[in-house]
C-alpha cells in the first residue's frame, strides 16, 4: 500500500463511518478532529456494548488528527526558521494530550467484535526535543532583545521580559541564567519618572502646601513599567522629569457683604363673621352662623452676612526627556477653593421666614481661613487630577 492509499483510507473509512453519527460529522466538517475525538469518548466512555460506528469513527478521526499535525510539524521543521519551535511543542503537546485521553479505552472492541487499531507515538521524546528548542529560541530571543535594551530601546527589553516569562511558564522553571536576564529586562525595560513641584507664581506658598502635593502616593502611580520617585539619588540617572510648575496663585480679599430685606406672607388668624345689612351674623340653612377665614400679612426684617474668601492656583505638568532635557508634553491644570458663609438674624414674625431664610437663621459669622489653610486645600484637590495626569501620559512610555 502506497502513502497516497494509506491516507485516503482512513478518510475513506471516517466518511463511511460519520454517515451515521451526524454530531461527530460536524465536527470533521469544520475542521475539528479533536471536537470528533472528543465526541466519540465520551459516547464510549463507560459503555460496556460499544457502538462500533463509534469506535470505528474514533479510530479513523485520531488518524485523521494525527496525519495533520505530524504533516504540520513536517512543514514547519522544513521551514527551518528557529520561531516554529514554539508551535512544534503546542502540537506535539496536544498529540500527547490526544493520546492520553484515547489510552484509557484501549484495547477498544466494538460489540460485533470489532477492534480499533490506534498507532501511538513516543510523543513525549518528540516533546522534550521540541520544548528545549522552543526555550533555546526564547532564550536566544531575549539576549538580543536585551542588547537592544541596554541601547535604551525599552519597547525591546519589554518584549524579552515577556519572551523569559513565557519560557519559564511554559517551558522551564530553572533555566540557565533566565532569571538574572529577566531581572535585566525589567530594569532595563521600565521607565524611572522623578517628580518634581515648582513655584513660579510670585507667591510665596507654604512647605506644607509642597508636602501635600507630594503624597500623591508612589504606589497609586507605579504601573507595571513605570516607577515614581519623589527625590533625585545622587548618582542615579532618570529617564523622565515631570515637573508640576505653578504658575499662577490667586487669593481674593476676605469680603464681607450685608443685605437687608423683607420676608413677608399672607396667613389665616382667626375668623370674622358675616353681617347682614341690619348687623346681624347671618345664618346658613341649617342655622349655623356664617364665618370666613380672617387674612393677615405679617413681616419678618432679615439681616444677612454673606462672607467669602478664594484661592485659585494654575499650574502646568511638563514631561521631559531626562537625557536629553527636552520637553516632551505639557497640560494645564487648574483649581479653585471657595469659602462661604451666611449669618442671619431677623426681627418681627418668624412665621414670615422663608425656607432659605430659615436655613440661615441662627448661624454666626466665622473666622475667615488663613491664606496658608486656602492653598492647603487646592493642593489636595490637585492630588486627584495630577495623579490622573501622570498615570495616563503618553509621553512616558
């Protein structure tokens, strides 16, 4: 029997037998000989009359399976590139798991008697051959990777931290100096950001203002490639610079405004009677005496202090390249803390009050905050937007 009889007899051999096993037929028909391996076991599995249309289409689709993949490793070992090693093991570690999965029903037998002939093969020697293949060419990879990295291309020591993570993953634990290379690529491959805050307002701010702005919090900002720092090491040089400027701070004068006005409204206090022309109170039809609601307007007199005090600060994030001291990115950011206070006291009907009358009725004036307490403030509503504005920047990369 020629190579050209031997493969198309089992083709032969499934199409007969799928006939009658229309789910295990889809499977072929798209391609999934594994899904029609996968079908027919668990029919099989645990059956003591085996059906033999089953047996025979397990038989024929795990020929199918194994004729395709040992013709794609064929084709990829031909090709001779060392990157198909990775896709060689991925096969030969489904032949096993094909293999491991059939074993268990051999000998199979069909109920008229029919047995399956299964042609395994020392896949796990095929496995081993492949996987140090697969590692040599990942290990290769990130050394010249790495070179790469250590000429500042980070995108590349990224890429070979990857490629020795996936080789420790999938291939070995414990592989020459794969864990040295690995910490390489990482330092290699991450960029260091220190940050920096400078006033160029003519303002003078407080050191707790700097303070506040610089417990944005490292680990709120470190990502899986980028590390923060808030104070330069000597002798340590730094891929980026991120500078918040303050350009701008503003504070108003404490202002205290007084508004006089009238609340006034319109109630029911008591009744009056209705007389008739003698002077008499009238009478309903059942005799009661007829009464309407007496309406009176009364007035309260408000006095209110309206006390207000601003601080806005404008500042700007740049991002610069350290090596070269070029800027790379800027953006505005801006913010503004209002204080606020009413005071009310009132005199008259309190029955006239409105609601937001109310409301104000009884508080005090306050103490007006410190300018230092104001600039406080804006800082730590800065936090959040500066702290967006740093983990999101494309200009570090």
């Amino acid at each position: 029997m020629n190579a050209q009889t031997r493969i198309l007899v089992p083709l032969f051999l499934l199409a007969f037998v799928l006939t009658s096993c229309q789910t295990a037929q889809k499977f072929v028909e798209n391609g999934d000989y594994d899904g029609a391996i996968e079908f027919c076991v668990r029919k099989l599995r645990g059956k003591t009359k085996k059906k033999t249309e089953l047996v025979q289409g397990l038989e024929a689709a795990f020929r199918k399976a194994q004729a395709r993949d040992l013709a794609t490793v064929q084709h990829l070992m031909a090709d001779g590139r060392a990157e198909n090693w990775e896709r060689i093991n991925a096969i030969h570690r489904d032949m096993a798991a094909r293999q491991r999965k059939i074993s268990p029903l051999t000998p199979l037998v069909s109920k008229d008697g029919y047995r399956a002939k299964f042609d395994f093969l020392d896949v796990a020697a095929l496995e081993r051959d492949s996987r140090a293949k697969a590692a040599e060419y990942l290990y290769n990879r990130a050394q010249e990777l790495i070179a790469k990295g250590e000429k500042g291309d980070k995108l590349a020591a990224r890429e070979a931290f990857r490629a020795l993570q996936e080789l420790q993953t999938k291939y070995y634990r414990n592989f020459r100096d794969a864990d040295q290379l690995r910490n390489t690529a990482r330092d290699l491959g991450t960029s260091y950001v220190l940050f920096e805050v400078k006033n160029q307002s003519d303002k003078v701010l407080p050191r707790t203002f700097v303070d506040r702005v610089m417990t944005i919090g490292k680990y709120e900002l470190d990502s899986e490639w980028k590390a923060f720092y808030f104070e330069a090491e000597p002798g340590v040089q730094y891929d980026y610079k991120a500078v918040f400027r303050i350009r701008q701070v503003d504070i108003s004068p404490e202002r205290v405004h007084e508004r006089a006005y009238v609340d006034e409204k319109e109630i029911q206090d008591g009744w009056d009677y209705v007389l008739d022309s003698r002077g008499n109170v009238k009478k309903d039809s059942l005799g009661n005496d007829i009464k309407v609601p007496r309406k009176v307007c009364i007035h309260a007199n408000v006095l209110e202090v309206y006390q207000t005090k601003a601080a806005r600060l404008t500042g700007v994030v740049e991002i610069y390249d350290a090596y070269r001291n070029t800027r790379l990115d800027s953006h505005e950011l801006s913010t503004e803390i209002l204080f606020e206070n009413y005071a009310s006291t009132y005199t008259g009907d309190r029955r006239a009050l409105s609601e937001s009358s109310k409301r104000r009725i009884g508080n005090s004036p306050q103490p007006f905050p410190r300018d230092e307490d104001l600039l406080v403030q804006a800082a730590e509503r800065l936090k959040p937007d500066l702290r967006d504005e740093l983990r999101r920047n494309r200009a570090i990369l």
